[in-house]
C-alpha cells in the first residue's frame, strides 16, 4: 500500500539527516518541499524534484506533513513557535535528536495549538534512510501514526511506534546509544590491551565478533528475563567472581600501560554491589544499582 502514498511533504532543515529524508521522499514520489536555514543545500534536491520554500512558513503551508530535523530543540522552537498557527491541523514529525523530556515539552507545546505531533528517533546514519531495514522510532499519537504510517515508511521501512508517551521514541534512542558507547569503548579498549603484545586489530576480529555473536547476544534475553524477575540467584557466573576477573583486567590493562578509565566505573559499580551483600548474584543483579535511588535495594 505504501509505495501509492504521495502525500505532499515538507522537510525543514537539510543537514545531512534532513537532505537524506528529503531524497528519500522524493525517491518515493512525494511532492516535497525544503527549507534549510544557509541557502545551497538544497540544490541537489531541487534538481530531484524539490521545491524550495522561501520561508518556514512558506513550507510549512505547502504540505500536511511538515518533518523538521535540525541540530537541537533549540532549533525548533526558534523555527515552529512563530509559526503555530499555521502548524495547527497539520501534522508535525520531529526527528530532530534530544532528551525524552524536550519531546514531551514540544507534544504539549503542538497539544495546546491543535498541531498533530509525532516524536521520532532515527536509528541510522543518513545512507540508511529510505532502506526498507532501516528503523526510526515514534512515540506520540498511535491514530496519526497510523493515519501516516505508509508515508513515514518512506524514510525508514521498519517505522515502529513505541507508545503514546512523546518521550519514548528518544528514551529507545538514548538507551541504545548508550550500549552503543559503553560496547565501543569496550572493544576499543580490548584492542588496545591485545595490542600491547603485538596483536592486530585484524587478528583480534574474529574473536572479538565470535564473542558478541556466541556469548553477548545470546545473554540479552537471559538479562531481560532476570531483569524483569528481578530473580538473580545464579549456579553460573556470579557477581563476586566477575568483580575478581574486573580486577584482573584493570591491573593487567595498568601493568600494559593501557588506560582503565572505561572500567573503573564498572569496577566500583561491581565492588560495591559486593560489598553490600550480593557477590551471590547473577550479573544481572547490577540493574539495581541503576534504577533511580528510591528503587535501589540493599
Ligand atoms: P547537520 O548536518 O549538522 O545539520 C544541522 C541542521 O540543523 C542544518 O540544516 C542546520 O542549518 C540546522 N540548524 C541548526 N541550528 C539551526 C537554527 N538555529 N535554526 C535553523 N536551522 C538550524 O546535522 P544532521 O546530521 O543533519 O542532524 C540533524 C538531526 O538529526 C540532529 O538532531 C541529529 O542528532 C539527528 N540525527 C543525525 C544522524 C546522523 O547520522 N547524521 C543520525 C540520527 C539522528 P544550516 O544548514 O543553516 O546550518
């Protein structure tokens, strides 16, 4: 059903993330119109087919669907705010980077000038948008998702909508993020300990790979069950034998010269948990040192 939507669109901001919904749109066959703040970028995409807009409003007024993407919140707020009437029964797709909270500030903003709002996390790099694999998050309303579900495929084909929380769509992103920066530092970290006896990166890989395929991957549904039990007796791995092996790593990593800066927090964070009683546990258990103070036990 999809590839027959041609919902005239408009996409303000055309950063690389914006000029790539852009092309994306038009890949598709929408009638899309730009805006960007510095003249130049949309060039390309006016030789596609887009029209330029002289003015956030003129933009705005083109389409039923406006898509902003710039840097910050900022950003659109400066942009959309003078411009809410003319927002107003029309729907706003905010894929722009932030914290939940600034999603829920901007819902209620659109919510008090009758502006339909769907808060969006992209979860690519712009080569990414417009592939059919390629995911971006909602949260907002689940009736103007629905309503506008063929058209926001366009951009990414696994589109999927989180709830009507504004905030969900960034909490998803936020939280994945974080796993993406705490696994980078790991490996890089690894390859900076290998390297100190002369291993290459290269020769590192396939251990490095196997090792996310057959032992990390697999234990994101182990966690996610004790986790959500909150049940972490283990006959497996337990806290206070990891918390020896942490210590291992950081003295090993020291002696090699190889900074444990990316450890150290883990180290205190295990310590402590052991400290207070729960070498027993699964490492799973460490969730509760990270919920907010009033649900942390022990
Ligand atoms: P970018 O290439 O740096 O572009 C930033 C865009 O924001 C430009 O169009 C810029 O306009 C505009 N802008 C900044 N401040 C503005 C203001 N005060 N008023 C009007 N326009 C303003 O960044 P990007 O990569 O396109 O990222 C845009 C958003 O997508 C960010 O929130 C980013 O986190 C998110 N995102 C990006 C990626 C990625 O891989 N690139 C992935 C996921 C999410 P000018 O051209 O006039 O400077």
């Amino acid at each position: 059903m999809h590839e027959s939507d041609t919902t005239p669109v408009t996409v303000i901001g055309l950063g690389r993330m914006g000029a790539a919904l852009a092309a994306a749109f038009l890949a598709r066959g929408h009638a899309t119109t730009v805006w960007n703040r510095s003249a130049g970028k949309a060039d390309a995409l006016v030789r596609d087919g887009a029209i330029v807009a002289p003015t956030p409003a003129a933009a705005i007024a083109a389409s039923p669907v406006v898509v902003v993407c710039v840097a910050d919140y900022d950003a659109v707020r400066d942009l959309l705010e003078p411009e809410a009437g003319l927002l107003a029964g029309r729907v706003l797709v905010n894929l722009t980077s932030g914290t939940p909270d600034q999603a829920r500030e901007a819902a209620a903003w659109t919510d008090r000038r009758g502006i339909d709002y769907l808060d969006g996390a992209i979860m690519a790099v712009p080569p990414g948008i417009g592939r059919p694999e390629t995911l971006i998050f909602y949260g907002g309303s689940q009736a103007v998702f629905e309503a506008y579900e063929p058209t926001l495929r366009a951009l990414g084909g696994a589109a999927t909508h989180l709830g009507a929380d504004p905030g969900v769509a960034l909490l998803h992103d936020l939280a994945l993020l974080g796993m993406l920066w705490t696994s980078t530092a790991g490996y890089l970290h690894a390859l900076a300990l290998v390297g100190t006896a002369g291993v290459t990166p290269a020769q590192f890989l396939p251990f490095a790979a196997a090792w996310f395929e057959h032992v990390l991957a697999p234990d994101l549904a182990a966690t996610a069950a004790e986790v959500a039990g909150g049940d972490y007796a283990t006959d497996v791995s337990s806290l206070a034998v990891n918390a020896r092996a942490m210590d291992h790593l950081i003295h090993a990593g020291r002696a090699a010269g190889v900074g444990a800066g990316v450890l150290e927090p883990i180290q205190a964070l295990l310590d402590r948990h052991v400290a207070d009683g729960h070498g027993d546990e699964s490492l799973a258990g460490l969730i509760e040192r990270f919920k907010p103070p009033a649900a942390v036990v022990g």
